[in-house]
C-alpha cells in the first residue's frame, strides 16, 4: 500500500504528545498577538470601541481564512514539515512586527492625518494597520488546528482528534490570555511579550526537526530580543514614558505646561501650569466647590487622581482642607508624584473609584469624579444610578458631587442622561459650560446651591471664573426624553461614539 503523501520524512521527530504541545504553545500565542495588538495600537489609535472592533473583527477573519486554507492544504499535503515551515515563518513575522510596527503606523498616520475626523482617522486608520500587521501571522496560525487534526486523526478517531486538539488549544488561549496582562506587558511591555511569546512557539515548531536544524532555528529566536526595541511614539517635548496594566503613559512638556496622556494622546489627563496653580482647563473650577459650603471643617474625595493636579489645586487654594484621591493605575499615582510634585497632604488610594465608595469608611463634603478610560469615556460604572446612591450614603448633608462630561453640545444625550441620573439620586443639578472647550461641569447636592458668594472673598487667581460661574451655573431640569443610567443600561461608550460621529456628519 502505498503511502507517499501520509509519510513522515525522517528529520521530523513526531508523536502524539507533541502534536498536543504545539496546539497548545499556537493557541497561547494566537491570543497573546491579539492582546498586544490592542497595545501597539493604542499610542496612535487610542483603545476605544473603534479599535477593538476592527481588532476583534481582522483577527477573526483571518483566523477563519486560516481554518479554511489550513484545511484544504492538510488534505493536500498531510505532513506535519508542512506546517511546522509555515508556523516558523509566521513566528519570523511576529519576532519582526515590534521592530517594523512603530514606523510603519508613524508613516501611515502621517498618510491620512489631513482626514476631516476623529472618527475616521481611527477607524479607517487602525483597520488598515491591523489588517496588514497581524493578518499575516493569524492566518497561518488559524491553519494549525485543522492541521493538526487531519495527521493525528489517521487512527480513525476524528471526532475525538478534533476535540482533543480544539481543547487543548482553547486552554493555550486562556493562558495567552492572563499572562501577557497579569505578567508579561507590566514587567516587559507590550514589544518584549510579542518576543516572547512568538519565540515560544518558534522553539516549540523547532523541536519536530533533526538537533542541527533545530540548535539553529532557536538560536534564530533569541536574536531579536539583542536589539533595541524603537520607540512606540515620537513625542516633542517628551521626559516620561511607561507602560502600565492599563494603558500607555507619556509625559511632556510644551512650553509652560506639563502633560499627562494615554495611549493615543487624544485627550490630557492631566495639564499643569509650571508658573502658576491655575491651568487655563475645567479642572480650575473644582477650587471653587468649597466655596459654595458652609462649614468650618471640609473634606474631599477626588476619584481619578491621574497627575494630581485637582488635589494640588484644593491644598493651594483651601489649605485646611482635607483630601483622599483614588487612583486605578499604581504607576499614575508613582508619575503624580515624581513628575507632578503631588502634594503630600492627600491620601492616595490605589484602588477603583466605585469599589473605594462602596467600602464607605469616610463621609466627605465634596466628591469629584474626574475618571476618564480610553482618553474619552467616563468609565460607565461611575455613572449610574446605583454608583451615585453609594456616593450619596458617604456625602455630608451639605455636600456636593461634581463631575465633568465632556461633549461638543450641552444637549448631548450622554450629559442630558447623566444629568438626569444626577437629579433623581441627589435632586438638584446644576451645570455650567467650561467656556471655549467641550467641557461641562455638573454639580449635584441634596439641597439647592446658592452660586451668588461675594467674588471679592475668594482667591485673587479664582475671582475670574467665580465671577463667570456665578452668572453662569444654571440648574439643570429632568428631561424626560433621556432614559437615566443603570448597572444593567450604561451605554456610554456608545453615546461617545454617536457624538462623534454626528460631528463628522456636520
């Protein structure tokens, strides 16, 4: 019986066991490329729902494509020399990417950067990277399982072949989904998990060879990781740069300003003044809020510290005041201090802003949300109705709760929502318009605020937007077109992203 296509050649060193491993290292790397996609993408994209999809989107589609090819060819050519060629060159490819990706999408956002939106500069932008960065590896990748079922499953036993091996490479997909965001990006970066994980199964698919062909491949592996890593962005002005488990950090300088940015630099999280305690940006306002209460003693609670420059604020201005900031992001809070000169009269929390609320260990006067994920989301959990009855249980009957939302027109559905959410927990709103910015500050309380304070009492800096606020706050009526913001309904990101693409629209 003849058998030229089923044979094995010699140099391949087969067995079922290692079969197992290489789905496994496959699947381990397949997920662990599609994590760090979001990465490398994230300094010139951002992370918003835009990105994700088209990253979700191309890795599927080549993943499918993949199925489709792995399983034509294995029906061709059932030998597992085949395979382990094109795995290596896909490794080869991905021990590359970190190397060629950062001046390739510099290059190509350099292309389309006279796009007239946000919108599709990002969307079209990062859809045609991806799909030319990480198509390539997926596909091959993808061609690995049906691969693989179509050699182990000469015995006959195709459907248990196939389970096997689907299972097997599920489970490496579950550790390549933990290990690069619990291990590998916050000790290495996103560009050294690449390298690794794709020399991980480079050495694997080396191992089905003779030792002389095998010593030289993984030899091969190691020399990417001799060369410097390039720079993810070419940012003026730059002192500071850092990735975290959350996001891509920089900071810069631009004159007389000190910026604090994620990932895609879309917006500031923080700016400060180096000559003066006040920014010019929304964050001036919050100085004011101590102003519209009556008591001796007062406490605030900042919930997204980012640079610290609301907290630096509110001990420069309000000196007796006492002051608690929150901070998801454990290197935020170490940059706040080594680069924003935090002041050490705040108590910092490393800890997220709604678990923080909930544990409720200390009443506060003011409350300040100034979160933002993904550059422009308010995180959606700090949203809703059920977030600001948990803020109210820790507010004085005094106090307030301001937060800013930022939106190119003050009838957005995403403030008119919030606002709403805010008047059924607290029963006053008030909101005022930051003026040339698309910001807008919303002050919430259970009792009616009085915004009419002699401007002559305060700061000699804050007189100019206390005597804008004063004429300027207006309060804010329930408006029953917009539903109000729950655990179970929250679309913020949804309402974000129709905001800009109406914007685009006009």
């Amino acid at each position: 019986m003849q058998r030229s296509t089923e044979s094995v050649p010699r140099e391949m060193n087969v067995s079922s066991l290692y079969i197992y491993v290489l789905a496994f290292f496959s699947g381990m790397c397949i997920m662990a490329v599609e994590l760090c996609a979001s990465r490398l993408m994230a300094p010139f994209f951002g992370t918003s729902t835009f990105v994700w999809t088209n990253i979700i989107g191309v890795i599927m589609i080549a993943l499918s494509a993949g199925y489709v090819l792995g399983g034509r060819l294995a029906d061709r050519k059932p030998r597992l020399d085949v395979l382990l060629k094109l795995v290596l060159a896909a490794c080869a490819f991905l021990l590359l990417l970190p190397f060629v990706a950062p001046p390739f999408v510099r290059w190509l956002t350099s292309m389309i950067k006279t796009l007239n939106s946000s919108f599709s500069f990002i969307f079209f932008g990062s859809l045609f990277a991806i799909t030319l960065l990480f198509s390539p590896p997926i596909v091959i990748m993808g061609m690995t399982s049906p691969f693989l079922i179509r050699i182990i499953a000469r015995s006959g036993h195709v459907g248990d072949s196939a389970g096997r091996i689907f299972g097997i490479s599920t489970i490496g997909s579950v550790v390549g989904t933990f290990l690069p965001v619990l291990v590998f990006i916050p000790t290495f970066g996103t560009a050294r998990t690449i390298l690794f994980f794709a020399s991980a199964l480079f050495v694997v698919s080396t191992l089905g060879f003779v030792w002389r062909r095998r010593a030289v491949l993984t030899v091969a592996a190691v020399v990417p990781f001799l060369f410097p890593i390039p720079s993810v962005r070419e940012t003026p002005g730059r002192i500071y740069s850092t990735e975290s488990a959350y996001q891509f950090i920089e900071v810069f300088d631009e004159g007389f300003y000190r910026h604090l940015v994620y990932n895609d630099a879309v917006g500031d999280q923080t700016v400060a003044n180096k000559t003066s305690p006040l920014t010019g940006f929304y964050y001036d306002y919050y100085s004011l809020l101590p102003l519209y209460l009556h008591l001796p003693q007062k406490r605030a609670l900042i919930i997204g510290l980012g640079g610290g420059i609301i907290a630096n604020q509110m001990h420069y201005f309000h000196s007796e005041m006492g002051l608690d900031g929150v901070e998801i992001d454990a290197k935020v809070i170490r940059i706040a201090r080594d680069y924003f000169d935090l002041t050490d009269t705040v108590r910092v929390f490393n800890q997220d802003g709604r678990i923080f609320v909930s544990l409720g260990e200390q009443k506060y006067d003011i409350v300040i949300i100034d979160a933002y994920t993904q550059q422009i989301y308010i995180p959606f959990h700090l949203t809703t109705m059920e977030f600001f009855s948990q803020v109210k249980k820790g507010l004085s009957a005094e106090g307030v709760v301001a937060m800013n939302v930022s939106s190119a027109r003050e009838d957005s559905p995403l403030i008119e929502s919030i606002s709403n959410t805010l008047r059924l927990v607290f029963g006053h709103v008030y909101r005022l318009r930051i003026p040339e910015s698309f910001e807008n500050l919303l002050v919430a309380s259970g009792r009616s605020i009085d915004f009419a304070f002699p401007v002559g009492a305060v700061a000699t800096e804050l007189r100019g937007i206390a005597q804008y606020s004063r004429q300027s706050f207006r309060e804010s009526p329930y408006d029953g077109r917009y539903k109000p913001l729950t655990d179970d309904w929250a679309p913020v990101e949804h309402m974000v992203d129709w905001q800009i693409l109406k914007q685009v629209i006009r």
